[in-house]
C-alpha cells in the first residue's frame, strides 16, 4: 500500500493489484484447527500447530513473539479458558 501511495504521490504509474490467496485456517477448539491452502487440506492436530506457528510468525519482534508462545503455552498446561461466559443470572443482592 505503501508503494502504491507513493506511486499516485509522486506522479508515476501504479503496478496493478494482484490478489494472492494465502488460504483459510480456523482454529476450532483445543488442538483441533482446519487448514486449507490450494490442494492442501489438513484438520486436527497437525492443523493445529501450523495455526500456532503461523500466528506466531506474523507478529512483530521476537520478544513479542517468545511472549504469546509462553502465554498459549501456559493458558493450554493450565486449561485456562481464553473467553469467560455468563451463562447463569444471579440475583442482585438486597
């Protein structure tokens, strides 16, 4: 994008635009994902970890990076849910 604002900027002719399709992945619960990129498709584990490590690649900086791993890893041992859910109205105290 960067490039191309430069381009219109400046005057020169823009490269057109090309879409690449990296492909569809989706975690679905605990160690369960599905994975879709061309002719590949995996699901389950396998699929799973190529989530984590894919998410893990594409943030910025490597503390960043050792951070999140050591927070899933932790919240994974541990069982920790990642969303907390009201399921249950108490009633208000008097």
């Amino acid at each position: 994008m960067a490039r191309l604002i430069a381009a219109r900027v400046t005057g020169r002719a823009m490269p057109p635009f090309h879409y690449v399709d990296k492909g569809n992945l989706a975690t679905i619960g605990r160690g369960f994902a599905v994975l879709q990129m061309g002719r590949l498709k995996l699901w389950g584990f396998p699929a799973w970890v190529l989530w984590l490590l894919i998410h893990i690649y594409y943030l910025i900086g490597f503390e960043n990076r050792i951070l999140v791993l050591m927070q899933w890893a932790w919240a994974y041992i541990t069982f920790r849910r990642g969303v907390r859910l009201i399921t249950q109205v108490e009633p208000l105290a008097s």
